[in-house]
C-alpha cells in the first residue's frame, strides 16, 4: 500500500460556477465545437427535511456516475469513493490497474485547500440512458458489474442500499485539453450546464505527489493572470450539482 500511494497521482482541481464560469471559458477560449460532448447522469435517494437536501450516497463519500458519449466513443460507468479510506479497500484495489474496458484509479484531490483520497472503478460499456419513471430501454438503477458491487461493499453500501435510488441528470457537459504553454501538465476543462440555472466549470491537472504544490501554484497564478479569481472556499462540483438536481427532482 506504501508504494501505491507514493505513487499515486494528484489531481488539483479549481472549479467556478454561473457567471465566473462563463468568465473563464472566454478567457480559455473553450469553444463548443473544439471540446468532447457528454451527457452525465448519477444516482442517489434523495429527501428533503428541514435542515435543506440529504443526498445519503453523496453524504456516504459514495459517487454512482454514468457518462454518455454523443459522437461514438463508448460510455462509461464509474463507482467512486471520496473521501476513502484506503486500508479498507479490498485487498485486490489497494492499487492503480487496469484492464480491458475497465480502469481502477487511486488518487488524492485537491480542490483548494481541501485534500481527500479517491478510489474509483470505471467501466466502459454501451449502457441505457436513464429514467427516473422506469420503461421500456430505460433503467432506473445502474448496471453496476460485481467488482464495482466489490467496492461498495467495502464501505458497506449492499444492493439493499441501492434500493430506491434514482438517476439525477441530465447534465449536459463539454470537455476539453486546451495546450497551454503557461503550465506545466496538461490541462482538462470541463463545463457542465445544470438545468437552466446551474453552470459550473472544473479545471483540473494530474500531477505526481512531489510536484503537485508547485503545478497548483501555477495553475492558481495563470487564471490570476488571466484575470480570473478562483473561489475561496473552493466548492465541490459534483456535490453543486447533485444539489441541484435533487432540488429539481423533489419538487416534481
């Protein structure tokens, strides 16, 4: 486990949302037509009481995504743990591996000054759009493989636990690599559009743990260079928008 983690790559992440957003995909030049179109989905229970939204899987550091690709790439299904706690994991994924059509992935995120190991599982796959109310081609709980069910077990999430869930989405997202001479690892940006409401850009660079400060750093000085601010605190994309989509699919 020592060896894996030191080395285990991080990703440092900036995220903005409505018109900062905007703001920065100008500025980065991130057009439509040159970026990859997907459409996002996740799954959780959601219930509302009265201290605001409870999304239980998020609350669990448990993520249940599904990406679907627009142009002929095949989707992709991922289960991913984060906050995890590594010496948990079963003692076949206590490791970076991959195989054929499926990727097992440690790392640590740095969103600001938050810090949080990730494990996560994707498997790509042609799979049904999904449906809150069910029907023919549609599936309303995600077709999660027995490794992925693996995973969940080992932060005790059971098929009882995924009774009643429903699919939270669409998103609809763009991605892109822009080359940017300024920085050092390569760049991934990423828009999502929220409902009609919600817009929520993430940029992001992978970096090994020893240069990992630095390459943050950097990245925090282009977008000041730029004219950009980042937010501070910095605010959890995915938990933004699942907020958002549960608000929606509880008023319904």
């Amino acid at each position: 486990m020592a060896d894996a983690l030191k080395n285990a790559d991080v990703e440092v992440k900036i995220s903005m949302s409505g018109e900062a957003a905007d703001s920065a995909r100008r500025m980065l030049s991130l057009e439509a037509e040159d970026g990859k179109a997907l459409t996002i989905y996740f799954w959780d229970r959601p219930w509302t009481g009265g201290d605001g939204i409870h999304l239980p899987l998020s609350e669990a550091g448990v993520v249940i995504r599904l990406r679907k690709a627009t142009k002929g790439d095949a989707d992709d299904l991922t289960v991913k743990l984060r906050p995890c706690v590594l010496d948990a994991l079963p003692a076949d994924w206590q490791a970076s591996r991959d195989g054929k059509d499926w990727e097992f992935k440690i790392e640590e995120d740095w969103t600001g000054r938050n810090r949080a190991w990730a494990a996560s599982l994707k498997v790509e796959d042609d799979f049904d759009r999904p449906h809150a109310d069910g029907g023919d081609g549609d599936s309303r709980r995600p077709r999660l493989t027995r490794d992925q069910q693996e995973l969940l077990a080992s932060v005790e999430i059971t098929d009882d636990d995924l009774e009643g869930l429903v699919p939270l989405g669409p998103i609809q997202a763009i991605k892109w690599k822009p080359s940017r001479r300024d920085l050092i690892h390569p760049l991934t940006a990423e828009f999502w559009s929220v409902g009609p409401d919600l817009r929520l850009l993430e940029l992001s660079l992978r970096a090994h743990p020893s240069e990992a400060s630095g390459a943050q750093n950097l990245l925090e000085r282009t977008l000041l260079d730029l004219g950009l601010q980042p937010p501070s605190p910095q605010m959890s994309k995915t938990r933004s928008a699942l907020t958002a989509l549960a608000r929606a699919h509880l008023e319904m």
